[in-house]
C-alpha cells in the first residue's frame, strides 16, 4: 500500500541525459568496446545451442530496430526471467528475425548489457542531475528534489533492475558494468558534498567518500526492498528518506527543511 501521494516529477530538474559527467560517458563507451569480444561465448547452460551466425560484422548501435528489440527483450526478460528468455522469444514478440537480431546483438547477455547501460545510466545519474532552478534552495529541499527523481526512475527501470539481479548470477560482467556506473557517479556525488563542504554545510570531519557510498547504499537498498515487497512510493517514503540524508549531512536544522539557502 502506498503512503502518501504518487511521485511527479519535478519541474525543476533537467532532463537527465543532459547531467551526465563526460567520465560516465567514457565509462560506457570502453566498456562496450571491451565486451565486444566476451559477448562472443555461447550460453551453453541457460540457451541451449545457438544460431548465431559464424562470422560477425560490427554491430549497429542505433535505430528503431534496435530499441524494438530491446523494449521486446525487456518484456521477455520480465515474464519469463533471463535464464529462461531465449533468442526466439525475443524476436518473436519485436516482430523480426533472427538475422535481424545478430545485427544489433550478439546475444540475450549483449541485450542484458545494453538494458543495464540505460538502467545504471539512468538510475545512478539521477542522483546527481543538476538542478534547473534559478532560485536558492535549502540542503533539504536539494536533496528532496534528487531523492524524488532517482527513486521515480528507479521505479521505471525496477524490471531491469530484478533482471540483472538473476542476470549478474550467469554473466558477472552485467554487475561488473552496473558497478562502474555506480562508482562514477559516487564521484560525482563527492564532488557535490565537497562543494557543499566548502560553503561550510558539510561536517569537515566527514569522510565524504564513505559517506557518498553509505547513502547511495542505503536509498538503493531500501528501494530494491520496498518495490520487492510490491509497493509504490509515495511523498511519505521521500520525505522520511530525505530527513535521514539531510540530518546525516547538514544536521537537524537542514533535515526539518529551515537549513541556510544555497
């Protein structure tokens, strides 16, 4: 049961593909470039024998038959499960063939890694995206703003998020390339606390590494548990989330919402 009123998004906040640091960016970009040759193994153990074609040409990277196939291999992997989700099932609900497939992918792992890039990317990058409003705002209501975008995108992509949870089990580089998004925009996040530091809103004794990772933990954690046990999240989860950050951070005054403007 939901507490509270459903999230809308803010108006005050950037469209989110716009915030992203250029070394997130590059993360992304190397990586595929790494994985161009491990997605090459054949998932013997959860896909049976494959008819992919011996000898592959570079894959294409955009278009509206690639994002089919991905919408149709995010449902797949939704009702079915990864392990269980095969080749056919994908093109079949994206209405292509096989050929088209081995056009854009190599495999259902390939596919995996391209969800979890706009998954991680989305996610992790909402906890950071800057703010468009021209108007001073508390540390308080700074965080609340983030905290209501990063949990409403969590939501949208909470499918993908269950998927490279099972995924990661087969395929340890689908929680190797979530973890380096994560990482990067941990960085970020510091970079942030560090500013705030410097206008003397940070406790100087606060290591902010540890602190940027305890508190990207524990809003991620608590948001793969409550959306597991099927409910929404609403003003009174956002608002109590974003008291325990800002009390953490700026103390009492900021968590109530009366802390200095900046």
């Amino acid at each position: 049961m939901m507490s509270g009123s459903a999230v809308d998004v803010n108006p005050n906040l950037r469209i989110l593909a716009e915030s992203l640091d250029a070394d997130v960016i590059v993360i992304l970009r190397e990586y595929s470039v790494g994985m161009a040759s491990t997605a090459r193994e054949t998932d013997a153990a959860t896909d049976g024998t494959t008819d992919q074609p011996a000898g592959r040409a570079t894959k294409r990277t955009s278009g509206p038959t690639r994002e089919r196939l991905l919408v149709a291999a995010r449902q797949s992997f939704a009702r079915l499960g990864f392990a269980s989700t095969r080749v056919a099932d994908i093109v079949a609900l994206a209405g292509t063939s096989h050929g088209t497939f081995y056009t854009y992918f190599d495999d259902k792992r390939d596919v995996m890694l391209a969800l979890t890039e706009e998954a991680a990317s989305a996610i992790y990058g909402a906890a950071v995206v800057p703010l468009a409003t021209g108007e001073q705002q508390s540390p308080r209501d700074a965080i609340h703003a983030r905290m209501t975008v990063f949990l409403r995108t969590y939501s949208e992509w909470w499918d993908v998020v269950r998927t490279w949870d099972h995924a990661s089990a087969i395929h340890p580089e689908v929680d190797e390339l979530r973890a380096r998004i994560r990482a990067s925009i941990v960085e970020q996040l510091c970079r942030l606390l560090t500013r705030d530091r410097e206008r003397g809103h940070v406790d100087g004794g606060l290591d902010l590494e540890i602190t940027a990772i305890a508190l990207t933990a524990m809003v991620e954690e608590f948001a793969g548990r409550w959306f597991a046990l099927g409910r929404a999240m609403g003003t009174t989860e956002i608002d109590q989330l974003t008291a325990l950050c800002a009390g953490a951070l700026y103390g009492s005054e900021a968590a109530g919402g009366q802390g200095q403007k900046w």
